[in-house]
C-alpha cells in the first residue's frame, strides 16, 4: 500500500491527546489519524455519531423486543403452572397438613437450591424450551396481537 506524506497543522490539544493515544496504544501518530480517517470515510457520508447512535438504538431495540418476548412468555407459564396447580390439586386434609407443610418447605428448599445452580452454570430454562429469535422477528414479535 502506498502511502502519502501530508504536513498538515493542528490545534496544540490535538496534537497532544494524538500524541498520548499513540503512547497509549503503542502506535504511531500516523496510525492514530489513518485510523480516525478510516472510521471517518465508513459512514458514507452521515454523521458518525448519529450512525453509531442509530446501529445502538437498533441493537436495544432488538433486546427489549427479546426481554419483551420472555417476560411474556413467563407470565403464560406462571398462569398456566397455576392454572394446573389449582386444578389438579386436591386439598390437604387439617389432619396431614403439617406433614404437607414440612414436605412443601423440603421441595422448595431443593428448587431454590436447584435454581441457584442453573443461575450459577449460566443455563436458561427459559431458552431450553424456546430457541432465541432473530433480531427481526423478535422486533415484529412484540408487535402482535397476544
């Protein structure tokens, strides 16, 4: 790659924030402003921060589309456990209640640990069940009647 030599004058700040980027990537000034021209020339013509303003306000859309998605998701699933809960359940006896109380303290005791370690080990049960969308559909996904 050729390269051309362009003596050009700076602002005195300039010069010295270029000097202190350089000493603190470990590079030449030369390749700070390449660099910086580079990432200038990429946006085509719009305003850089406005296109990175743009791609970031994308990217947390598709994330609230997702977080959306999921909260739903969990709320069906808590009204549906509930739903069944209720339904299938018979009452407990007052006779047999303090074993029942004794038992429900045990199992719940096993979920949290059980849910703990899933936290820990980074797995979702909530992915398990349904594989994460594309970004474009997640975004149309919110957007639908439920």
């Amino acid at each position: 790659m050729s390269r051309t030599r362009l003596n050009i004058f700076i602002e005195q700040a300039h010069a010295k924030r270029l000097q202190e980027l350089a000493t603190l990537k470990g590079i030449s000034k030369s390749a700070v402003v390449a660099s910086a021209l580079a990432g200038l020339f990429a946006f085509d013509g719009a305003e850089p921060r406005e296109t990175v303003l743009t791609h970031r306000l994308d990217r947390l859309t598709h994330q609230f589309g997702r977080l959306e998605r999921d909260q739903t998701i969990l709320i069906e699933m808590m009204a549906s456990f509930i739903r069944y809960y209720f339904s299938a359940t018979t009452p407990v006896p007052p006779s047999q209640q303090e074993a029942a109380r004794a038992q429900g303290k045990a199992r719940f005791e096993e979920f949290t640990q059980q849910l703990g370690r899933q936290l820990q080990r980074g797995v979702s049960a909530l992915k398990s069940v349904q594989p994460p969308m594309p970004p474009d559909t997640a975004a149309t996904a919110s957007k639908e009647p439920a």
